[in-house]
C-alpha cells in the first residue's frame, strides 16, 4: 500500500504533502509517512498513530527550523507522482 494525502495545520496555514506505505519490521506491519519538503518521517502501528507521530514531529522540527515553514506556504508546491517503469 502507498498513496499520497494532505496534512493540514490550518491554525499556522500551513499543509503538508505526504506519502504513506506499509513496510514490515521484524515481520510486523508498520505504517511509514513521509514528507519530501522537509525531508521528515515517521511512524505507527496502523494509519491513525503514524499520522499522529508525524504531526507532531512536524510540529517539532519546525519549532527548531521555524525558516522552514516558507517551503510549506509557497504557491507551487512540490509535485509528487507517480510512474510505472
């Protein structure tokens, strides 16, 4: 499973672009989201905790990186696709 979905802040008016896939660990299911912008990631047990993980490591990194945020407020945000080889 992968697809692609919107995180909004919309307090900061801020949105994030996402990827999610499944990986295994150790033979267990993990749930992977990623963000290409800020290069950050992380992850949960199933879609809702991974979301949940991510926010708020989001919300952490640009606490530390606040000159971030212009990447995420930009009129042409970064495009992400999807082909087959």
């Amino acid at each position: 499973m992968e697809e692609q979905d919107c995180i909004v802040d919309s307090k900061r008016g801020l949105s994030l672009n996402i990827v999610v896939r499944e990986e295994k660990e150790d033979g267990k299911k993990l749930v992977v989201v990623n963000n290409e912008e800020l290069g950050i990631a992380d992850f949960g047990e199933n879609l809702d905790e991974a979301i949940f993980n991510f926010k708020k490591s989001a919300r952490e990194y640009l606490e530390v990186y606040p000159e971030k945020e212009k990447l995420l407020k930009e009129e042409n945000p970064l495009l992400i696709s999807r082909i087959f080889l």
